[in-house]
C-alpha cells in the first residue's frame, strides 16, 4: 500500500509514493534519480550506499524511506556547491584516491562525517570511522593520505569549514 | 536484492509499540535499527507481515538507577560506546559496542538489537532460491547443511555486547504482553540455535540494567576476526576482574566467551582458578590454558573448532591483561 | 589529475546500473539449483501470466549459437549457450529469464517457471574429474593423447633435453602448489541495459572490459550484424578481469528487449555475483627444478592443472600462460611443461588480475628460495645469477628489449636491506617472542598487449575550432585511469594541457575499435595509437604553418597550442588560427588524425594455446618485489607491514596512476595471501557475501612503496615503448609473502591462503620436530 511521505534531501523537500518496504536508497536512485548513492551489496556490508542522516553516516540499503522523515538527509550530490568542490573532494582528487570511484560517494560522505566530529583523527580512528567502506582499487593507502591532507586543509581553513 | 512487502506501523510510545504487538501477536515483527532484520528479510528467511518500527521511540540516557546502570535498549551502538557514564562503569560495554560492524552500522545499529540478535550460519545467511534450496532445521526444515548427518541445527550466537553484560552480571527489562519483567542475562539465552533468546514475539526489550561496582575493577572485550573490521567474531570474550584492597589479589572474576555456541558461556573453571589468587602474567598464562579445556567450540564460518580452542588461549590472557591494567591504582 | 575525477568524487559519474530509459523493464534470470543435470521440460506459461511481465525467455527461444571466452573455429570451437537448453553445469547456470515492469513481478515470475530436471552424477574436484571413471562434463578434447577425462584443452612446451638437464644438476627439488579460488570483488555488480529500437538497432550499456568483445559476441549470438549492435560506455566500476566475455545476463537482456521493444535492465545481486559467476582459476603446480650449485637453473618441469568450471572458458588460456609465466623472468635452459584445463560442476572461471602470474610466481619464488637455502646462497644472488638480460631472446621467439630485471632486484634489496634483515627472526632463539617479523623476495614479468581478437588499437585525434581537441578512443576506464593517460599523450604531442582535450570514449558505433582492458595493452597498444593520431594532426598543422608563415617546418616549434619559427616566438599561430587557415586552404580540411597500433607487428597470428609455438607480445615489463611480514605465532594471523615494488614499466606516463595501480595490488596480494578463499562444498558457495568472503578492509592497509626503474623513455614523434601496469605486480607480492612468512616463523607453506590455522598447524609441527630431534 502506498502513502505518501515527504523527505528532506540535500536542503531540498521532495514528496515521494512509497511502499513500506521502500528502502531510501531506491527512493534515491529510482525515484529522484540521485544515482550517486550506489548499491553494490544491498546488505550492509560494503559501505557503497552511504548516506548521512543528520550529519551521521548510515546505510540507505537498510533504511525504510518512511522511517526518514523529519530528518536531514545528505547524499554525495549534496557536497559540493557554488563554492566548488569540498577540502574532502579536493584531497581525494589530488592524492590520486579515486580509481574506479565507485566506492567514492560513500568513502567521501564518511570522511566527510568522521572529519566533521573529530577534526584530528588518528591512524585508528580512521580505521574505525572507514571499516565500512570497502575499496577493491586503491588498496586504502591514497584513501589514508586523502583524508590526512583534507584534515589539514579543514584545520586551516575559516570557521565555515572551506 | 528485494525486501518482501509488509506493513509498516511507527509507534511513537512503548505503550504504543507493546498494544500492536499484542494486536498482531505473531504476524508483526519488531524492527530497532534494522541492520539484522532487513537482511534476513532480503534473505528470505522472514517476511512478517507487520514491521512495528521503533525509531521514533524516545530514548532515555543512561543513567544511575539506585547502583544501577540503566540503559535504554534503543541506545545506538555508537552512543554506547561513547557514553561516559558507560565508559566510568562499564567499560567492557563500550569496547563490545565499538567492536560491533562498521561505523554506519554502529550509527544504526542498538544495543538491545544485537543482545537480540538471530544466531547465524553460513549456510543459512544466503538467499536460498538455488543454493539450499531445501530448508534446513533453522529455517523450519529437516536437514543441516553443515554438519549433514547431524540431527540439529548448528547456528552460533555471535553479538559482541552479549557476553560483556554476562560478566558484569547484567540483567534486561522485558515488557512482556505489556507487564514488567526483570530477567537475569543468562536466564534471557535458551542455548537453542532456533530461538537463541527467550523473547516471544509479543515481548518487548526496553532497558539493560548493570550493577554500579564500587570496589577496585578492571573489564575488557576481545574480539577475533580475520580482517579487523566489518565481521562478526570468530570468537569473542568478556571479562570482569575485581580485586581486594590490596589492590591484586582477585576477588571476582568473571569470564565468558561468546561466538561458539547459541549462547554466550560463563568460563567459571577458568574464573574459580582465578578468585583468591595475586593476579600475575603467569595467572593469566595458566586462565588461557585452562580456558581452551573448559569448552568445546563449535566450529563455524570457516573455523575449525581445535582453532577456536588455540584463540580462546590467546584472548583469555590477552583480556584478562587488559583488565588488569585497568584496575584503579592508588 | 584524473579526467573523470570531479564526476566521481561529486557522484555524477553514471555507471551501467545508473542509467534509466523510458520505459526499461526489470530483468532477472533464473538459474539451476543442481550442478549436472538434464533438462527435461521447462513450463513457463504461468510465469508469462504475472501482472506487469512482458516476457519470459528459455533456451528454446534462443538462436542456440554458442560463445566462449577463446573462439577458434577448429581447436576450440565454443561452447557456451546464452541459456541452457538441453543440460545445466554448474549450481546457478542460466536456465531462464524474465522482464517485468517491476521487480517484484519479475521475482512472482520466476517463482512460477517450472523447470523438470534430471539430476546427473557431478564432480568438483579437478582430480576426480581427470579419472576415467568420472562423469563427463564435455568430452576431452580429442587432440587430448592421454585417456584423462573432462579435457578442456592442453598446452605442452618443450624446449632443451629436461632429463639431461636434471642429470646435470647438482640439487633437485620437487614439490607441489595449490591455490584457492578467490574472486575479483569489483563493487559495482555486473549489469547491463539493452534497449532494442524498432528498425532493428541493438544498443547496449553494460559493464565490461571492453565494448568491443562485447559486441562481436553479443552481435553473433543473437544472429544481427555487427552494425546493428551498438555497445557504448557507461563508467565502470573495476573489473580485475571479471567482465571481459559474453555474460548471460547481457545476451538476455538483449534478447528479453527485442522480444519486448523496450529497454531492459539487468542487474546481477552481489550473492549472484559470488555464487554463479565468473571466479578466478585455481591451479595445482607441480614444480621439479634442478639447478647446479652455484643457483644456475639447469632444468624446470612442470604440470599445471587448473580447476576450469563447467566451461572452458579462460581455463585454456591460463594453462598456456602459466607456461609464459615460468619462462619469463628466470633463463632456464631445459623446459618441459603440461598444463591441463579440467572440466569440473563449478561455475566458469575468468582471470583475475595476472591471470596465473601470482599463482605461478608463488610456486617458482617459494621452490627457489627453498633452493637456495639448500645451496647456501642467498636469495637475492640466486635471482640475479638467473635473471634475464636485455635484449634476451626467449624460447618462444620474443625478445625481452629493454629488461630492467637485475636492476629492480638490486635495488629493491638495497632499499629494504634485505640481505641484513633475512634470516634474523630465525636465528634469534625459537622461544623467544609472540610476535615474529620476516622478509621476502619475489619476482615476476608480465606482458603488455597480446594479440587477441579484435586485435588493434585506433584512435582518431581531431582539431576543434577552438584549437581545442577531441579525441575518440575506444578505450574503456575501467579505473586504471585509461582516458587521462591517452590524453597525457595526446597532450605531449600537441603541447596542449590535457584539461583541452575532450575525450569520447568506449562505442562502438562512433569510436574507432580498441584492444580492451583486458590485456594490459591500454598505455603501450591504444598509447602508441593515440600518439600516432596526434602525430598526424601536428603534421598537419606543421605543414599548413610553414605554408603560411612560409618557412620550413624543420624550423618550427610546437608550444602552448601554438607554432612559430624559431628564434621567433611573438610570432605565431595560434591552432585556432591553423585549423581555420587549412579549412580556408586546403579545401575544407578541419585537420583530423587518425593512428593504429597491432603488437607483434610483422607477426599474423597469435601463438598456439595448445604448443605455445608462435611469439606472443614484444613489451615485457619485469619487477622484484619484497615483502615484510608480522606473524603472530599464537594466533597465526598475519600481516603484511611493507611492500616495496622495483619495476620495471618502461617510463611511467602518470606517476600517480602507477602508484595507485601498485597500491592496489599489493592489497589484492595480500588478500590472496591471507584471507581471501571462495569456500565451495559440492558445487555450492557457502560464503556469498562480503562478511565471509575476507576481502581486505582498511584495516589491512599495509605500507606500499616503489622504485621506478626505468628503461624506456618517450619522445615526441617516435614509437615508445612503456610497459604494463595494472596486473603484474600481484605476483610478486604474493610470492615474497610466502617467503617472508618462512623467513619469520619457518614454516613453509604449499597452498594458499596463508590462513592462521595452516600456520598455526605448521609451527606446531616445527615444535614437534625440535622436541623429537632435541630427544634424540
């Protein structure tokens, strides 16, 4: 049975038909075509649907849509602005962390989050904050060294956090 | 994959929640975070026709409850294991809770989600449409996969926080068809890998409540996988250590392993060699040797029961060192 | 920087399972539950029934035209179907399928399909299989002498006299190696969209290795011409050599959307993905070296058997270039090799990322360190005494040209100071500490293009009116980063930055053809094609300045998207200026380049598969490569704490690239070394996800250095030759870990995974033989 709720998506309101058993991920990627949160397992075990739900990092494979309304939804598409890319975007470029970039949305979204609460993070609790975000290409290292130098970036930027 | 149709109902109270469980009674299935439920959903291996989600329940913070740690049962793993009150008093549990799937999943993830748990099996933990394809005890059928001329199911209880809140002599609130009840946690585990928790489907778990200790303690959680992170444990171990005010002779110990069986189980050999003791390495040496006798493993997901036995060795000494550094010094 | 960096990290890169086209339906395919078996009847009528179905297809509605990963009309004639019709091999073959307007109705449908099968007796094991009592999967293939049966192909080579070489020697070792199964894990699945216009055009999405391949076997087995089969690019996320050949999936898709005039998408779950799809090729080695004592390798035999799957698919290719893998790094004067593709009830095997480089390096590396420990030599000199040379002829006809090889292993153990740190955890007393470091050597070759159907690479560079550039490629990014490493050369030719240069890539209707990702040919096939293209295109705009500014083009210079006469630099010509001035001169000539490239350019064939008579490619890249490893000796976990990679690519044309692409397979390596195993029982996967099957996490990154040594260099105008990156430096790895594991602990182990319990089990062995050999 369908019913109609409302969600907050990227500071953008969007009504949506849903089933109960519509996942936020398929409202995202079929319904609003926001296909940059991916499904690469579809069980919560690889990290490629990362999505932040009020600013914390969550798997929108294993979300109801109609548990998520009333809440701050973030996905990859709502990173960057007007003011271009995030200090996160730009570390993973210039370090070389994106091969394939399929595991990227949901690496950077978790960096994103784990910067946001710790803005000095140490080798373990990288570790901690990443070791549910599979990549098959990078092997992790330039991932590592991304994130050191956006934390560096963040920790010299101006309180806005650019 | 998909997820099969149901109903979704969003109770806003716990006397909202336990008055649709007692209207659907076996129909209806509670859902905290969802990070177990929805994959076995995908699995085919439940499809209830109601989902009384909790997530706009309130959540209470811990707090003291007469010498009590009260815990709501809708806790994230992640708050868990960052709540300082937990920390000050229970520090095993927030190890156990940061030990627990990923980061997102800890976000989503509850305490009481993993005390409750389904046990787990290769075999079983897969869509069956052409594998398995007939059903095996667990899933309400007449063969085990895993051990095929076995007469019984083989699943093992692997949640990281259980085994901490049997050390620490915990215990769980349970609104069962709507009326209190206070169960001890070895008392909430039946040991059958069919229906690993005492829970009907009527119950509701609300809160975990841990005895304050005031005296000189030291716990620890230990748990070994093969990757160190996103897998559930080969095996895992909580341990309590209490000493007298002499600062090391041992007063309590309190050691229970979990993983490999359908419940997680008190090690109390291995605690009785320990009580009365001075707490020393080669204590802690002759508690790992004794540890690996005290129990048969069940062999699960790849590991052999004699390899369980060799790493049981290892995290017994490993988290009773632990323990022991973390025992207040004058 | 990555041209398609900023689509990815901002989530804008479209994948195949991105895309939506009106009126798509949702595909799935219905797969057997027993690994050999007749088919008897399929019903599908209730299934066609189902609300919201427009389709449901079974063998009977194919073509029945047949397929394989290798196709030769009379050695191996293919034989792989879109759909079964009369047998299923393996647990999860494609019986079936259906396209529905939802995917619920899709699953309702195949719920309803009533296959009646026959089960038939099934084996898994490639021994068994080999027996003359076994089922027969295939019947062996007759050019087979020996009574084995499920014979998918042989290779055998010979070179030398091997039995006088072995009685020459003064040290003989013989052992055994085994493998496990593992698989390529690329995150995104495996999914194709197929929309089927009225009029009869074909056009494809999907996400693979190479659009032409695809299109070729697509185009036959649905019998429509190539033209009509239009197979374009969507970005792709990794391969590893998981999506190279035709894949049920897209065949149906493909079909379903002709039946049904519209699109049709299909996505493989990741359980379908782990239990019926392609995996990696286990091998078994048998390994007899003899060598003389001074480490001189005098004779080498080996068998190879390879676990194949149901079909033969890449199982004839790895046994022929485990033989290339042996020969390689190593001069070995008298070969003697078999290998044997089995036929097994197991799905279809693919290669993974070395394609039998780390299986056979891990086997050749592990027997010659044994070798030289025997012989008192280190490992480091055993290696250099037989490493190959510059300019070395191979047994097969190739040349290796610019070999760096005993330079990378000088190098790589002076950086490491392998020679100090070797032996050191053994010789310090058994007894003493948890925790035991080790270190490894390990060396492998790989080559870089091949030639293999379509068996060129072109490119077309063409001049925008802007002075701009477009550059058409069929070249696919797989993630190895293919797009920017083209456009690096075309921007070294033009003197243009890459940011101006627009790339289309990947369709086989508008891009000229390319080799595919998928033999390592990207930077020196499609490279060398690129740079041709934009030879072409700088003549062009040489030719029309010097007839503009009438001077003669040996006095020009190319810079900064402009040409001026020496000496003269305020003077120029802009390209935008050029490319007008040859439209206005020459007739309307917008100044286009196209350029080709063929490896083994005066060579017509491909090797035999069978007798590896024939050259095979003229860019061997060479690499040592050393390992050092952390056992914990009561748990037996361990962990790989550095690689280091002395390569030798030729010239590395982005640096960043190469070390991302290095980063990578050391963490492949190390997941074949430790944790990763496809765990099979009776043709099943009993560990079909991501929780059980251990690839690695961020927490077994591990530290990964290189050291460029180069050979090779590129100049402007002339070919270059740089060598291969992306697939051979898993192998080296790998082999130095097994070493590195013996050289901390002592425990020599014969198959991998190094799991904790085979470690476990081999130190309590090693315990057991102190105590005995301390008693007597």
């Amino acid at each position: 049975m369908k019913t109609i709720i409302e969600l907050r998506i990227n500071d953008e309101l969007f009504e949506l038909l849903v089933e109960p058993q519509t996942t936020l991920l398929e409202v995202l990627r079929d319904h609003l075509a926001l296909t940059g949160t991916k499904e690469a397992c579809g069980t919560g075990e690889c990290g490629a649907c990362t999505v932040l739900i009020n600013e914390k990092p969550k798997l929108a494979c294993l979300l109801l849509a109609a548990q998520c309304v009333n809440m701050k939804i973030t996905t990859i598409e709502g990173l960057a602005d007007d003011e271009g890319l995030t200090p996160v975007q730009q570390a993973f470029l210039e370090k070389g962390a994106v091969q394939c970039g399929f595991c990227t949305p949901g690496m950077v979204l978790t960096v994103t989050a784990l910067l946001n609460e710790c803005p000095n993070p140490t080798e373990h609790e990288i570790k901690k904050a990443l070791e549910g975000n599979f990549c098959r290409c990078t092997g992790y290292n330039k991932i590592v060294e991304a994130i050191h130098e956006a934390a560096a970036r963040l920790s010299t930027a101006s309180p806005s956090g650019r | 994959m998909l997820l099969p149709r149901f109903q979704l109902l969003q109770p806003k109270s716990i006397e909202q929640a336990t008055e649709l469980l007692g209207k659907h009674e076996a129909a209806a299935r509670i859902m905290a975070g969802g990070t177990d439920v929805l994959p076995r959903m995908k699995y085919g291996l439940e499809s209830p026709s109601y989902v009384i989600g909790l997530s706009n329940l309130p959540v209470f913070e811990p707090v003291d409850s007469d010498g009590f740690l009260l815990l709501d049962s809708l806790m994230s793993l992640t708050d868990v294991a960052r709540s300082e009150i937990i920390r000050q008093n229970a520090f095993g549990l927030a190890e156990a809770a940061y030990a627990v799937g990923s980061y997102q999943i800890r976000n989503m993830g509850t305490l009481g989600g993993n005390l409750c748990l389904e046990t787990r099996c290769m075999y079983y933990n897969q869509q069956h449409s052409y594998q398995f394809v007939e059903p095996c005890f667990k899933r309400n059928g007449d063969r085990c996969y895993f051990i095929p001329k076995g007469k019984q199911c083989w699943a093992v209880f692997v949640a990281d926080t259980a085994p901490v809140l049997f050390s620490l002599d915990a215990s769980v609130e349970v609104l069962s068809n709507g009326s209190p009840k206070r169960i001890p946690i070895d008392e909430f585990y039946t040991g059958n890998p069919l229906h690993p928790c005492t829970l009907s489907r009527q119950d509701l778990l609300v809160a975990v409540r841990i005895p304050i200790n005031s005296g000189l303690r030291g716990t620890a959680f230990s748990k070994f996988t093969i990757r160190g992170g996103l897998e559930f444990a080969a095996i895992n171990l909580a341990v309590v250590l209490d000493v007298q005010e002499d600062g090391s002779t041992c007063s309590n110990a309190r050691i229970t392993v979990g993983a490999v069986a359908a419940t997680p189980i008190r090690l109390k050999k291995t605690e009785s060699l320990l009580i009365g003791q001075k707490l020393s390495d080669d204590l802690f040496n002759d508690a790992g040797r004794t540890a690996a006798d005290e129990i048969r493993p069940i062999p699960h997901h790849g590991f052999s029961a004699s390899y369980l036995k060799a790493c049981l060795r290892s995290l017994t000494r490993d988290a009773l060192t632990s323990a022991c550094s973390r025992i207040p010094r004058h | 920087m990555r041209k398609d960096g900023p689509q990815k990290v901002t989530g804008k890169a479209m994948y195949t399972v991105d895309l939506r086209l009106p009126g798509m339906l949702a595909g799935r395919i219905l797969r057997s539950p027993h690994p050999h078996a007749r088919i008897l009847h399929i019903d599908a009528s209730r299934a066609a029934h189902v609300l919201g179905v427009k389709s449901v297809i079974t063998g009977s509605d194919t073509l029945g035209i047949k397929h394989a990963f290798v196709e030769s009309a009379r050695r191996y004639p293919p034989d792989q179907l879109g759909l079964a019709i009369d047998k299923v091999r393996f647990i999860g073959e494609e019986v079936a399928a259906v396209a529905a307007v939802d995917p619920y109705a899709a699953e309702e449908a195949l719920g309803l399909i009533q296959v009646d099968y026959e089960p038939l007796p099934a084996v898994f094991d490639p021994i068994e299989a080999m027996h003359p009592d076994a089922p027969e999967i295939h019947p062996t293939h007759p050019k087979v002498r020996e009574p084995f049966h499920n014979i998918g192909g042989k290779t055998e080579s010979e070179w030398g006299d091997v039995e006088r070489g072995f009685s020459q020697s003064d040290y003989i070792a013989e052992n055994c190696f085994e493998s496990q199964l593992r698989t390529h894990g690329y995150l995104e699945s495996q999914a194709t969209v197929a929309s089927y216009e009225l009029g009869g055009q074909l056009n494809v999405w999907t996400s693979s290795q190479g659009a032409f391949i695809k299109r070729e076997k697509l185009a036959r087995t649905l019998g429509l011409p190539l033209s009509a089969v239009r197979v374009q690019k969507a970005y792709v996320g990794g391969a590893f050599g998981g999506k190279i050949d035709l894949f049920s999936h897209e065949y149906c898709a493909a079909l379903l959307s002709m039946k049904t005039s519209r699109p049709v998408k299909i996505m493989a779950t990741r359980e379908e993905i782990f239990t019926a799809y392609r995996h990696s090729q286990p091998l078994r080695i048998e390994l007899r070296t003899g060598v003389k004592s001074d480490g001189t390798l005098m004779a080498q035999q080996l068998r190879v058997i390879n676990n194949c799957g149901a079909y033969r698919g890449s199982g004839i290719v790895i046994v022929f270039l485990a033989w290339g893998f042996a020969m390689l790094p190593y001069r070995v004067q008298n070969l003697k090799y078999e290998g044997y593709a089995v036929y097994t009830n197991n799905p279809v095997r693919a290669p993974q990322r070395g394609h039998g480089a780390p299986k056979m390096r891990f086997a050749i590396e592990s027997q010659l360190d044994m070798i030289a420990e025997e012989l008192k030599l280190d490992p480091v000199e055993i290696r250099l005494k037989n490493a190959r040379q510059p300019h070395e002829q191979l047994p097969n006809g190739d040349n290796v040209h610019n070999c760096g090889l005993s330079e990378c292993i000088r190098k790589v153990a002076d950086h490491t100071q392998f020679l100090t740190k070797y032996g050191h955890s053994r010789k310090v007393a058994a007894s003493n500490g948890r925790f035991r470091r080790g270190i490894g050597m390990g060396v492998s070759a790989y080559f870089g293009g091949a030639l293999i159907y379509p068996n060129s690479s072109s490119v077309i560079v063409k001049m925008n009116d802007d002075g701009t550039v477009t550059m058409l490629t069929g070249a696919l990014d797989i993630g190895q980063g293919a797009e920017t490493i083209l456009s690096q050369i075309v921007a070294e030719e033009l003197r243009l930055p890459v940011e101006e240069i627009q790339v289309m890539a990947g369709d086989t209707e508008t891009t000229p053809v390319d080799i595919g990702q998928w033999i390592s040919g990207g930077a020196y096939v499609s490279g060398n094609a690129a740079r041709e293209a934009a030879s072409r295109v700088r003549e062009k705009l040489l030719e029309i300045a010097a007839e503009v500014m009438q001077a003669r083009s040996e006095h020009l210079v190319v810079e900064d998207k402009s040409v001026y006469v020496k000496g003269s630099p305020s003077q120029r010509l802009s390209y935008q200026e050029l490319v007008a001035a040859s439209v206005r001169k020459n007739r309307g000539d917008p100044v286009i380049g196209q350029g080709h490239w063929r490896i083994m350019r005066d060579e017509p064939n491909p090797p035999s598969l069978a007798t590896t008579k024939g050259r095979w490619s003229e860019n061997y890249a060479f690499d040592a490569q050393v390992a050092e490893v952390e056992v914990d000796t009561e748990t037996g976990l361990v962990r790989l704490l550095r690689a280091v990679t002395a390569h030798d690519c030729g010239f590395p044309i982005n640096p960043l690239l190469v070390e991302g692409q290095i980063d990578g397979q050391v963490s492949m390596a190390l997941g074949h070394a430790f944790m990763e195993e496809v765990l099979m029982k009776e043709g099943r996967t009993l560990n079909p996800s991501w929780l059980d099957y251990h690839m690695p996490c961020i927490h077994n990154l591990a530290l990964s250095e290189h050291i460029d040594v180069i050979t090779e260099s590129y100049e402007s105008g002339r070919p270059y030759r740089t060598k291969e990156v992306g697939e051979g430096y898993v192998s080296g790895i790998l082999a130095a870990i097994g070493n590195a594991v013996y050289d901390a602990v002592g425990v020599r182990l014969y198959s991998t995974p190094f799991t904790p319990e085979k470690i476990l089990k081999g130190l309590a062995k090693q315990r057991k033989r102190v105590d005995d050999a301390a008693r007597d």
